[in-house]
C-alpha cells in the first residue's frame, strides 16, 4: 500500500462529502476553463470575423461607429444611410486597392419561413452588393455544389428578381439553386409591407462569417426594393498601405463630405475588445470567488475529516508514524480532492464549451461568428496545475493541525 | 527469568495541571522490563497504568525520572527522535482496537511498515497473519470482524515490525474472557518463542497470573511488585 492508496481509501471514507468537496472545485476550475477559454478565444474571434468583413476601412453614415460595425457583423435594425455619391467621390482616391458599396436591409420573413416557431428569427438580411466590386473584396467566397445545387452563380448586375443565399440562410428556408425566395419588405416612407418574389440563382459555401446568414441582390435592386434608391448602408474598402499613417491620411481627406465617416476596423475591434474586456472582468470576479469558494470547502471538508480522525492519527503515530508522513497523508487527501475536482472541471468546461459559448453571444451581443471560447491543451494544463498548487496550499492548515496532534492526547480523545 | 533490560525507568512522574490542581498520575515508579518477560501492571482505574504504559511506549515524556530504552535516554528527546524508537522497537495493541476502518486486515497489519518506508513482504505479512490466526480473512474489512478478530489483527500490527517490545493497554478489556485467554495465548507465544518482551496493564487477575510479574500501581506509587517464584510460593 502506498500514501496515496491509503489517502484515497480514507477519502472513500465519506464519499458523499468528498464528491461535494470535489464538485465545488470541479465548478470553480469549469468556470476559470471557461473563463480562460472565453480570453484566448474573444480576442481572436472578433479579429476572425473582421476580418472576413474583406476590408480595412468602412465609410459609413455619422453615428456610432461601433453600433454600426456590430450591425455590419450580426444584422439588425435602425440602420442609417449615408448618399451614394459618396462612392462615387471616394471610390478614385489613389490609396484604395478595393472599394465596394454595400445596402443593407432588412426583410421580414412572411410566407417564406417554414418555421413557425417563436424562437425562429422572424426577419432575413438583405443585403444589396455590386457583385464585381464585391467579389474582388471576397475573394474565397464559392457557391454551393452537389444535387439541387447546380449551375450555382452570381445575379446579372442588372438582374430584379434574383439573390444568392448564404449557406445557413438556405439551410433555414430549405431553398436550393431554381427556388423561390419571398420577402415582406417595408419600403421606407410607407405603413405597409410589400411582398417580393425572388428565384435563388445560387447558395454559397459555408464561410464562417456574417455572409452564411445573409441573403444578397443586386444593389440597384435593393435600394428599390427598400425604397432608398441613391443610398447606401456602407462602403467598405481596402487600402493599398494600411496603417496608422495612411488611415489618417485617408481619414483626413474625406472626413469633409458631410454626415459621413470613416471608421478603422482597427478601432472598432479594439473598441470591441475593450467592451468585452469589460464583461470579462466581470466573469474573473465571479471566477475568483469561486475558487475562493471552492478552497474554503476544501480546507472544510479535510478539516472536518482531521478532526473525526484525530484518534486515528493517534495510533498511526503510536505505531510509528511522523509529524512529516501524518502530514503527507492529509496533503495527499487534499491534493486528490482538488485533481479529482481539476480533472472534472475541466471535462465539464470542455463539453459545456458549446453552451457557454452561446450563453456568452447572447449576454455580449457583439455579433461575432467564431468561437468565443477556445479551450485549448495549454489551458486546461494550466487550470489542473493551477488546483493542484491551490489544492497544496489549502493543504497545509489541516495537515499542521493533523501532523502537529500530540499521540497520547489524541488516543485519550477516542474515549 | 528475563534478559537484557529493554526499557529502564528511575524516579518516573507524570504530573498534570488540572486547573490549579496538580495531579500526581505517577509519583516516583522505577521500572525495568527485560526482553522474554511478560510483566502485568495491575492496578485500580486512575492509580496511573495508563500513564506508564505511555511513558514506556516513549508516546509521552516524564515530567521527571529518567526512561531509557535499549540503552539509550529517552526522556526530554523530542517526537521525531521517539518516532523513530517507537517504530523500530514497540508495538503497541489497544484495549479499543483501533484499526483503520477503510483497510483490510492485511493493509491494517501492515500499517507499521507503511511508516517504515517498507514495502511489506508477502511471506512474512503471511506468517504474522498465519500467527494470529487470520489468514483467511486478509481481505475482510474490521467492520466484517468480531471483536476477538479485530483484537488478534492489533497485535498482528504490533508483531509485524518485529518489535523488542509489546505494550498492551487492556487489550482483553472488551472480549469475552474465552477470546480474552485466547488473545492472551498470542501474547505469550510472541514472548515464549520469540523473546519479546510484553507489558500489559489488566484488571482480570487470571491473567496476571499467567505474567512473569506483576508490578502493582496506587495513586501513581508502585506497591507491590510480585515475580513468578514469588508468586509460585504464595499459598493458594
């Protein structure tokens, strides 16, 4: 028999205490995994799903830059328009290597959605693009291939009652390429929604991005369809050199067209970083007075389980045992509740990751397709070594208390 | 009768503070226990038994008088250097037995060596099981023993290190008086055959009678102290 046999078998003593105590660390070390996880993952999905945005620079309507870049990412109302020949002003600018025009709006889904469901998002995002100019920004966007997907492509330019759906958007209405698409549209300045009938010329790939979700048409035929002909949502653009220097040199130069803006995706992702920043403190807290939670029932329970063994320990000592091996006992106990309790907690943050993950996109709202939280080998390495130093220290009280019991007083304790 | 002087103690007090009080739990006890000699400590309940047999176990420290065990002076060493005496030359068997309830009989029997940093060999954890006659239960839990079962894996714990001495602090105190004799029996074959030296304290006198000597306690004083011719000459 060894220490840790015999450490084991003592903790199999009360195991209804002993799986409590490990469950209070098992929670605290899921939610530091989960925590851990959300702060490897959040920076890098927000960059991910900027980034599939395709370009560098958006020239948008004056308001909040943020609101509007989240819109951008995940869809929704209250967008605001800024003139479109502010494309056309911008578009020669010697700087830009990609410029696009981007309409965004938004269709309720009457007659089209196959799910009635409460739940189902009631409403598609349209969104209208001059298809050439687009495609040179999103390069690795590619149609859908295989049965009912065939002869997959792009609406003619001048085409009004064509789209291309995004891959969960034709999931979710179960269109394929020859379909049609409806949409209840709301035109701007009228009460009454109108009803469009569009045929689906293709379904794209799954990208990971905003795109997935989003079904696009002409631009032309958008800001028809929304009654805001000469408008436009965005315009999104690449500059040849990016940098600091350069955005501002951009900036500077076309800052002057009135009620537009030039946002850096830059500054929006570190807008958003910094907002989530501030969700994540939020979540360390409560992560921390977990594990504070979490150590104080451990040092509980072992504790509790010195002082019912105290004659016990007694005869361990009557029958040579030392202040240091009384002392490794106890410690080993602590140290296998709290690896028991790592161990565990890291298997429930790793197969709850899905529902944090969602739990999180729904609090924060920010928009972003990619996983939030991102456990990785190195992080759940770092939560059990992180347990098992905790485990330690949480140790050394009820192992000085068991080690330091003097035999005879102890034995006489058992009465 | 007897042989080498294992545990020596001169002028052996044990006093304790009980509020303003001191209590003279023993006053003043010499003592010498020798290797193959059963010694008995008889005594009434409070006349100090206890506290000699822990002060012979080195499990506490005179308040005065001298105890030297194999030779060496025990008395004000601190408790790593007396868990090393304790754990090479003593076994100690309890009236209450005292067996860790999550370890079989042979993981409780084979307790001591855990301590010694020994791993234990089969044959002789065998053998010592074999001598107290459990080696069909070596896998039973105490809570599946009798009380006479869970007494004979105690003094199986106590043998297993081969001590120099065995201490017994009322170990027939809980058994019927058949088990109490065939317990006993065990004690006096690790002293006849293997030379151990045992001290025990009891109240049953059948038993004190079976000892090589009897060394009687009052009020912490030794007032009688009887060897085995001396106890073969009394009238009966």
């Amino acid at each position: 028999m060894t220490f840790t046999a015999f450490a084991w078998k003592n903790l199999t003593r009360r195991p209804v205490r002993t799986m409590l105590t490990a469950g209070g660390v098992a929670l605290a070390v899921a939610v530091a995994v989960s925590l851990g996880g959300f702060n490897l993952g959040y920076k890098r999905a927000i960059a991910g799903s900027i980034g599939q945005l395709g370009f560098q620079v958006m020239v948008m309507a004056k308001g909040c830059p943020y609101e509007a870049a989240t819109m951008m990412l995940k869809g929704g109302t209250g967008l605001l328009y800024l003139p479109e020949d502010a494309h056309t002003k911008i578009k020669n600018d010697p700087d830009i290597a990609a410029i696009t025009p981007i309409f965004i709006g938004i269709a309720e889904k009457q007659g089209s959605s196959i799910s009635d469901t409460p739940s189902a998002s009631s409403f598609t995002i349209l969104s209208g693009v001059d298809e050439a100019s687009f495609r040179v920004m999103k390069p690795w966007l590619a149609f859908k291939k295989g049965q009912g997907y065939e002869g997959g492509r792009w609406f003619a330019p001048d085409s009004t009652n064509e789209v291309v759906m995004g891959f969960e958007a034709a999931e979710y209405e179960q269109r394929k390429v020859g379909d049609v698409f409806y949409a209840s549209v709301t035109p701007n300045g009228k009460t009454e929604p109108e009803m469009h009938t569009f045929k689906v010329s293709g379904v794209l790939e799954r990208s990971g991005s905003q795109d997935d979700g989003t079904v696009f048409l002409p631009l032309k035929t958008a800001q028809k369809v929304f009654g805001r002909e000469g408008q436009l949502t965005i315009i999104g653009i690449k500059l040849r050199e990016f940098n600091g220097i350069r955005m501002r040199e951009f900036e500077g130069r076309w800052m002057g067209i009135p009620e537009v803006q030039v946002v850096s995706l830059e500054q929006v992702k570190g807008a958003l970083v910094s907002l989530v920043g501030t969700a994540q403190t939020m979540v360390a807290a409560v992560a921390v007075i977990a594990i504070i939670v979490a150590v104080i029932g451990v040092i509980n329970a072992i504790l509790m389980s010195v002082y019912e063994r105290i004659g016990e320990i007694g005869i361990m000592k009557a029958v040579g045992a030392a202040r240091n091996q009384i002392f490794r006992l106890i410690w080993t106990e602590t140290l296998l509740i709290c690896l028991g309790g790592a161990v565990a907690g890291c298997l429930l943050a790793v197969v709850t990751a899905g529902t944090t993950d969602a739990a999180l996109r729904h609090l924060l709202n920010i928009g972003v397709t990619q996983g939030l939280v991102r456990i990785t080998p190195g992080l759940l390495g770092t939560a059990v070594l992180g347990s098992v130093i905790l485990g330690l220290l949480a140790g050394i009280w009820p192992a000085r208390r068991a080690a330091g019991l003097h035999p005879v007083e102890a034995i006489r304790s058992i009465g | 009768m007897g042989g080498n002087v294992i545990i020596s103690g001169r002028g052996l007090c044990r006093y304790y503070q009980r509020g303003s009080e001191t209590v003279r739990a023993l006053d003043g006890v010499d003592i010498d226990i020798r290797s193959g000699e059963a010694v008995c400590i008889l005594g009434p309940s409070g006349s100090g038994k206890t506290t000699l047999i822990n002060l012979l176990s080195a499990l506490d420290a005179p308040t005065a008088g001298t105890l030297a065990i194999d030779g060496r002076r025990v008395d004000g060493l601190p408790e790593h250097e007396l868990v090393t005496i304790r754990r090479g030359t003593l076994g100690y068997v309890f009236q209450e037995f005292h067996l860790i309830p999550t370890l079989t009989v042979a993981e409780n029997v084979a307790l001591p060596l855990l301590f010694l940093g020994k791993k234990p060999a089969q044959e002789s954890l065998a053998r010592v099981l074999d001598s107290v006659g459990l080696a069909d239960r070596s896998s039973h839990l105490p809570k599946e023993l009798s009380g006479g079962q869970m007494q004979r894996v105690a003094i199986g714990r106590a043998l297993i290190i081969r001590p120099r001495v065995l201490i017994a602090d009322e170990p027939t105190g809980n058994l019927d008086r058949q088990t109490g004799d065939t317990i006993f029996d065990l004690f006096l074959k690790a002293v006849r055959e293997e030379g151990v030296a045992l001290v025990l304290t009891t109240h049953n006198l059948a038993l004190a009678e079976r000892c090589d000597r009897t060394v009687t306690l009052e009020d912490g004083k030794v007032t009688a102290e009887t060897t085995v011719s001396e106890k073969a000459a009394q009238p009966r």
